[in-house]
C-alpha cells in the first residue's frame, strides 16, 4: 500500500500495522508487523518525505511452514498534518504596509 498526499500538509502517523490473514482463517487475522510511534519518530520529524509504502509479502502459516498467508488488511492511525503557513517577518510587513499605503495616496 502507498499512502501520498501531495500538496496537502503531511499526515502526523502514530501507528501501522499490517495484518495477515481473515477471519475464516487459522490464525484468525493474525498482525504480522506493527510499527508505532516511536518507529515512526524520523518519518513524523523529517519533512522530506512526500509518500509512504508499507508492504509486507506474508507470513508463514503456523502449522505449515510451506504455506505463507496474505496481507489481508493494512491499518494507518493518526492525524492530519499542519498547515505549513508563513508570515512576513516584521520587516517585511512594513515595507509591505508602507508600499500599500503610498498606492493609496497616489
């Protein structure tokens, strides 16, 4: 699974998991990888990502090592991520102020 986002603010991830298996399964839907927030602390404090793969190709079936089992579910907790929003500096809004108002007695 590939989780992007584009343009959008980039998500704050506190767990995923990936699960093999279904219900009508011998291992009953059994969580082969979990990854939580600590794992995820580079991901979460790096802004050079702009994606996310989480794969996994099975695991092995508990009565036959021959026998791997299927992803079956994938799950992405957390939040959305923040706007990055950037305001001039003080500087810069005066000069940005000092233009507008002389536009305006012009």
């Amino acid at each position: 699974m590939q989780l992007t986002w584009s343009e959008n603010p980039k998500p704050f991830l506190t767990s995923v998991g990936s699960k093999a298996g279904g219900k009508k399964s011998a291992v009953d839907g059994l969580f082969s990888m979990i990854w939580d927030a600590s794992d995820l602390e580079l991901f979460n404090e790096s802004s050079n990502y702009d994606a996310i793969i989480i794969y996994q190709d099975g695991i092995v079936h508990k009565k036959h090592s021959d026998n791997y089992l299927g992803i079956s579910h994938i799950t992405v907790d957390g939040r959305a991520g923040d706007l990055d929003v950037k305001v001039p500096d003080y500087g810069s809004a005066l000069v940005l102020l000092d233009i507008g108002l002389a536009g305006v007695l012009f």
